[in-house]
C-alpha cells in the first residue's frame, strides 16, 4: 500500500502499475517485481505486509 505519494512497479513480464496514495496491490510470493520511479516532488511511504497463503 503506497501510505503517502506516488510510485511505478515494473514486473518480469514488463508490465508496469502506476500507485498512488491509498493504492494497493497483492504481488504473489516469487513474482519478480521492482519500483522503477517514485515522484521526485514528494516522499513516498510504503506499508507492505507478508503473509502466508
């Protein structure tokens, strides 16, 4: 969950999505992902939670 500003993930596939404050998204155990740009302008703040299926 993006808690505050904004972010791209790129995964494996190369698909993108783009997040934004109060945005949310399950990414699967092993899927390959990473941020490839946050918004210069302002801070990010990320919550992320693991949990088991």
């Amino acid at each position: 969950m993006v808690v505050e500003g904004k972010a791209t993930l790129e995964f494996e596939d190369g698909s993108k999505r783009e997040l934004s404050t109060g945005d949310y998204i399950n990414i699967p155990a092993h899927v390959k992902h990473k941020v490839v740009q946050t918004d210069p302008n302002q801070i990010t703040i990320w919550l992320a939670i693991f949990y088991k299926s």
